[in-house]
C-alpha cells in the first residue's frame, strides 16, 4: 500500500442516503482511513439537508464540520449558526442535536470525528449508508447480504440488526427479518418506534410472529 494518497471530492461518488434526502461523499472508506472519521456531504439545491439531524450519543463522537463550498445554516440544540464557506464548527457535546440545511446549491461540508478518551472505530452507519444503492435500485438481496456482512463484523449491533431486518423484510425474506427484528429489540428496545412506522416492516405487520403488540 503506498504511503500516502490523494483524491479530489469531485471524483468521490456521492450515494444518496436518508431516504435521499441527503448526498454523501464517503471519504473515509475510499482512502482506507482507520485513525479517524472524516466524510463529505453534499447538497445540491438549496433547502437540502447537508448534515442530517442526530446526536452522537450512541458513538461519543466529538465533531468538526467545515463549510467548503457554498453556504448552510446550522441548528445546534436549537441556536442557528449561520455558515458561510471558509466556517468551521466544532460539536463538543456529542449530546447536541445537529444538523444543517443548505442556503446555497451545491453546498459542500466536510465532517471529521472521533471519541475523545478510546480508539477510533469506523461507525456502523457507513455499512448502511454503503448499502443504500442496492436498495435504491430495487436489488433486496444484495441489500440484505451487504448487510449480513456488516453483523459478521458487529455481531449483535442493534442498528444493524434492524436494518438487515428491513432488508430481509422487503427481500420477502420473513422468518429471518423476525428473528434479526426480535434481536434488535431485545438490545435496544427504544427502536419499537421506529418499527411501528417503518414502511420497509409493513410486510411483516401481519405475520403471526410480529414481535410488537398493537398500542392501546
């Protein structure tokens, strides 16, 4: 492997994700980069996201976000920033609700991250966000096999859990979308909210083994 390597981020593909609402750039995964998180997002009109809404309280990741093109509007825990290119925001608080929209087309952010007091690990999200384009085009299988691929790596993560069920749910694929389901829920039970609304789970609503009961 060589000792360095360069890429520009206009030769970086963009895969649309969260529901396509959002373009990432994955940088991280296509320099092979271990020490750190670091990823582009782009959007391409204004009023598209391009940080989509989450904390880090799951990863306790500290974030820096780069405005390198463009212009975006930042909502920290409420309090809006406005970004102009050449803006650099720093998260401390893996507990703050981020997220930004762009003001601009074709507005560019670059976001790097990593936990303060342990080792970096490549977030498990980059393995759903990988998968997405097969989901997109309609191919399920090689959704859900992209996916099983990622709990070999994480056996037993809730989240990829949940979105292998997703997968294996729309691949027709029921008694294994139940049983990784069923897990899923045993390990972070908050996600029943999401199970209740997920249209990618309306195939399994009425199967006899349907893990959550009817709210009252």
């Amino acid at each position: 492997m060589s000792r360095w390597q360069a890429v520009r981020l206009e030769d970086v593909p963009a895969i649309p994700v969260v529901d396509g609402t959002l373009l990432w750039k994955p940088l991280r995964r296509t320099l092979d980069i271990e020490a750190f998180g670091i990823n582009a997002y782009l959007a391409p009109n204004a009023g598209d996201h391009v940080v989509e809404e989450h904390t880090e309280s799951t990863l306790r990741h500290e974030e820096v976000y780069v405005v390198l093109s463009g212009h975006a509007t930042f909502t920290l825990d409420g309090e809006s920033l406005d970004a102009p290119a050449g803006t650099v925001v720093f998260v401390r608080d893996p507990l703050v609700k981020r997220h930004a929209r762009a003001n601009e087309p074709e507005t560019l952010v670059l976001a790097v991250g990593g936990p303060r007091d342990e080792a970096y690990e490549p977030s498990p999200w980059e393995d759903v966000f990988a998968a997405e384009p097969h989901r997109a085009a309609g191919d399920y299988e090689t959704y859900a096999a992209a996916l099983a691929s990622a709990l070999e790596r994480r056996p037993d993560h809730p989240a990829t859990l949940y979105n292998l069920a997703c997968a294996e749910a729309l691949a027709g694929r029921e008694t294994d979308a139940l049983a990784h389901l069923r897990r899923a829920l045993e390990l972070r039970p908050e996600l029943e909210s999401w199970a209740r609304e997920d249209d990618d789970l309306v195939p399994l609503r009425d199967h006899p083994e349907w893990p959550l009961a009817s709210p009252s």
